[in-house]
C-alpha cells in the first residue's frame, strides 16, 4: 500500500463498520480530528503515490470484468467517501453502477443522502450485491435492476422500474459503456460496432428520452464521456468515437433543457482502473503499464471521480450545465 | 501493414526542451560521431532529470513489452533493459544524493509518454517492429546525453555515473538494432 499522510481519512474510518451511520458517529465522537481528515477540509495526501502505481500484474477477464477480481482491487470509496447531505433526498439512476466510476458514483451519492437505483449486466451481480448492500449501509434504497442495454425496451423498463420503485427520478447518470480493444478498424467487427453504438450511443439515447418526462426543475443528468473523446487512442476507434457524440449531446441537450430548468453535465475521466480496462478495453501490455503515461505516473482510481458526479448532481452546481468536468492525471482534455 | 513504412524519425516526435539537448540530439539523430568535448553538456540537475526519465521510460516500455510480445528475441532484450536499467537508476539516485542534489523523479517526459502511449495500442508484430524502434531512437537520444556529461559535466561524481551508463547505452543500442532487423523493422 502507498504511504499515507498520518491523518488520513482512511486511515480514521479503518476498522469502523462502512456506512454513513458509522461516519457520523466516528465524526461526532470526534468533530476536530474529523475537520482536519476530510480532504475538503484541508487533508492532503501527495497525488502520485496516494494510489498503486504501475506495473500492474498481467490479467484478463472475459467482458465485462469484475472489480472483486482485478489486482489491485480498484478503491470505489468503500472505506473512505464521508457524506454530508448533499443529495438529502434525491433519486438516482446510475447505468454500470455496479464497479468503476459508476460503482464510485453510487457509494458517494447514497452517503449524500440520496436513494439509488443501478443498473448492470446479469453476469456482474456480484459486484452489484456489494454496492446495493453498501447503499443500505448508507441507510439509503437501494435499488438493482440487471439487464442488457442494447435493447430499447429493456432501457424503457429500467426508467420506468426505477421511477416506480425510488417514487420518481431527479439524477440519471448515463455511465455504462462497452470497450474493445482492436488495433486495426479493419478487424472491427459489425456486431462489434454494433455492440458498442448501442450500449454508448443508442442506450443514452433511449434511457434519457424515457427518464425527461419525469424529471422536474433540478434535476440532473450525467453522463459518463472520456479523455478519448479529444483525444482518441489508435485501438479504441469505435469506441472513441461515441465518447466525442457523449461530450457533444451533453452541449446540445443543454441548451434544449436549460429552458426547462434540468442540468446536463459530462465527466471525462483519463486512464482509470475499472474492469473496463482489464476485459478487452486494453491490451495486456497496456494493463501492466496502466497510467504511466500520465504526468501523475499512475491510473486514477473511481473513488478520485466520486465527487465529480456529486458536485454535477447537488444542487449547488446550479449554474454548471453544458459541462464536461475531467480527471485525467494530467493528460487529455477537456 | 500499417506503421512498418512509416519514417520513425517522422512518427515518434522527440522534442528538444532545452538547447543542449537540441544538439546532442542533433548529433545523435542525423549519426554523425561528433567529437564529445564539441557539445554542450547539461547541467548536473538537468543531466540528473533527462537519466531518470530514460531509466523510467525504458523500464515501462520494457515492461510493456514483456507482457505484450511473443517475440523470444524482444523478450530477452525487454529483461535485460529492467536489468540494467533498475540498476542504473539506482546508481543515479545515490550519485544525486552525493552531490548534494534531490532525489530524481520517478516520472518520464511528456515525448517519451507519448511514445509509451502509441506502444501501448499495438499487438503482435506491429508492435514488435514499433518497440525496435522506439529504442533504437530513444538509446540514441540518451547516448548523446550522457556522453555529452560524461565528457565534460560539471559534476565528477555524476559524471562518473555517465561514464559507467556509456558502455550500457551503446550495447542497448546494439541490441535495439539487431531486434530492429530482426522484427523485420525499418
């Protein structure tokens, strides 16, 4: 493990039982020591050496990966992210909620208050049942709704699902994503693209188009683009370039729903470690070097995205639409 | 095949941050054997930062390399760059701190990340022939630097890790070459 500075807030919360509820009370049993931990308080801990560094071990999984079986395991914010009641209230919808930024996404927003509905794969339940039992943990719903997003009807169901069961819907973070690897677009297959566009094109396309209708002034929508998106590596064409229509749709829905008083708002993560990466998004050799090209000289871990989408989504980045905020390590755009 | 006509002076683009670089580099890339005591030579810290970042470079790409290629030959030649390059900047780091001077970074150069990154897209063949390449280049650009300290940097102490590091780079680049040809690269 990386050194950490001797108050750390991890360190604080280790051997606490996970949850706001343990939070609050490490934080009201002792509020100085609490003040001076919280990073945005004034904790600080050195960027380049506060997460794993490469090499990484070569590993693979078959798509879409699980974060319980990648090494290091990725930090979401399990033990670390404190709430404070920003999103007291609110309901969440969160697509590829179940591990990377989206898994980060929904630990941090239930921990703010809000209850959350996530959406996966069939074949990632076992990553989701750890974030459903860590929203409860939270004293927050918890929702899970599995299902394949290349189908129109299933993303009109999974609206409808969450709406029913949060009793509305007021944050949709658009996240999950497909990637795959392919060096030449010549070995780019049709189900390949196809597989792709649908899951980072058409399911946003869906899942927004269902959820407007419920949301009300204040809402807000997410979506999850990428460093990609400005600047596309040579083996990720396809998907490259759904994250350039993510950041592009964010622009233009927000000017259609500024006037209605709903925020969209894009994240644009750099290299970060999620199963993504490790079930065909990289090669192996690109896995053992993960984040080394970045100037921090390492990958970005979830968690280090979790208050991004909280920010996007409190309603005091009132002002904020139209945006897309990055984490890139010190490379890419925007 | 994409990439193996392709001008590696023309695709991997190495900057000169600094002048003395600009002609070391100068040197290195157009092969002349211009004599040592012509160049400039960096400063000590500078010297110090440009062996760091190669030592750091050369072990990601060779790591990359190890969990990326097939190639026995690319293989070998990866191992023997973490080998020698682990040591190296470790001789690095005590000379640094003899001298009075902080410890290097372990960080490379915004060139030498993007030719990490374009490494990292690559499979198979192509990737042995780009990696051939990118070392070919990159032991010529650091051979320049460190002959250039070697000869008349300002720090005996560093100067003498120069010296030790000439002989290393110039088998490197031996060994670049010959996996070049062998990759079948240009």
């Amino acid at each position: 493990m990386p050194p950490e500075t001797p108050y750390s807030r991890r360190q604080m919360i280790s051997g606490v039982t996970v949850g706001a509820a343990a939070a609050a009370a490490a934080v009201a049993a002792s509020p100085v020591s609490a003040q001076s931990v919280s990073p945005s308080k004034g904790g600080m801990q050195d960027p380049r050496t506060k997460y794993p560094q490469p090499p990484f071990p070569v590993q693979s999984q078959p798509w879409p990966g699980l974060a319980g079986q990648m090494t290091p395991r990725p930090d979401h914010g399990e033990t670390s992210y404190v709430g404070s009641g920003r999103l007291r209230g609110r309901k969440a919808l969160i697509t590829g909620g179940d591990s990377g930024m989206g898994r980060a996404a929904a630990i941090a927003f239930a921990r703010e208050g809000a209850d959350v509905a996530i959406n996966y794969l069939p074949v990632e339940e076992p990553d989701a049942r750890e974030v459903v039992a860590l929203i409860r943990a939270a004293g927050q719903k918890a929702v899970a709704i599995p299902g394949d997003l290349r189908e129109a009807a299933f993303c009109r169901h999974l609206v409808n699902s969450a709406v029913a069961q949060l009793g509305g819907l007021d944050i949709l973070v658009s996240n999950a994503g497909h990637q795959k690897s392919t060096p030449s677009m010549t070995d780019v297959s049709d189900e390949d693209f196809d597989w792709t566009m649908k899951t980072n094109i058409y399911a946003p396309f869906w899942i927004i188009k269902a959820a407007l209708p419920h949301m009300q002034p204040g809402a807000a929508i997410i979506a999850t683009t990428s460093e990609q998106a400005y600047d596309p590596s040579p083996d990720l064409y396809d998907y490259a370039q759904t994250k350039a229509a993510t950041m592009n749709f964010v622009k233009s829905l927000a000017k259609q729903l500024g006037p209605k008083g709903i925020r969209i708002n894009g994240v644009a993560p750099g290299p970060i470690w999620t199963p993504l990466q490790v079930s065909g998004g990289a090669s192996e050799g690109k896995i053992v070097t993960f984040g080394a090209t970045a100037p921090l000289g390492r990958p970005g871990q979830p968690a280090e995205l979790a208050g991004i989408y909280v920010r996007l989504a409190e309603d005091d980045g009132s002002y904020t639409t139209g945006n897309v905020y990055g984490a890139g390590g010190g490379q890419g755009q925007p | 095949m994409i990439g193996s006509r392709d001008n590696p002076l023309g695709k991997c683009k190495i900057a000169a941050p600094r002048p003395w670089m600009a002609i070391a580099l100068a040197a290195a890339l157009i092969g002349q054997t211009a004599e040592a005591q012509d160049r400039i030579p960096p400063p000590p810290r500078y010297f110090v930062l440009a062996a760091a970042q190669s030592d750091q470079y050369e072990i990601a790409a060779a790591q990359d390399a190890l969990a990326q290629s097939q190639n026995p030959q690319v293989h070998a030649f990866a191992q023997r760059i973490i080998d020698d390059h682990t040591k190296s900047r470790e001789a690095l780091r005590q000379a640094a701190l003899t001298s009075g001077l902080p410890s290097p970074p372990q960080a490379m150069d915004s060139d030498q990340a993007a030719l990490l990154a374009s490494l990292q897209s690559l499979r198979g063949p192509n990737f042995d022939r780009t990696y051939a390449k990118q070392q070919v280049l990159a032991h010529r650009q650091a051979l320049a630097v460190e002959q250039s300290f070697a000869s008349a940097g300002a720090d005996s102490n560093l100067r003498r890790v120069a010296r030790l590091g000439v002989p290393m780079i110039q088998h490197h680049l031996e060994l670049a070459l010959q996996m070049r040809t062998a990759v079948g690269g240009s």
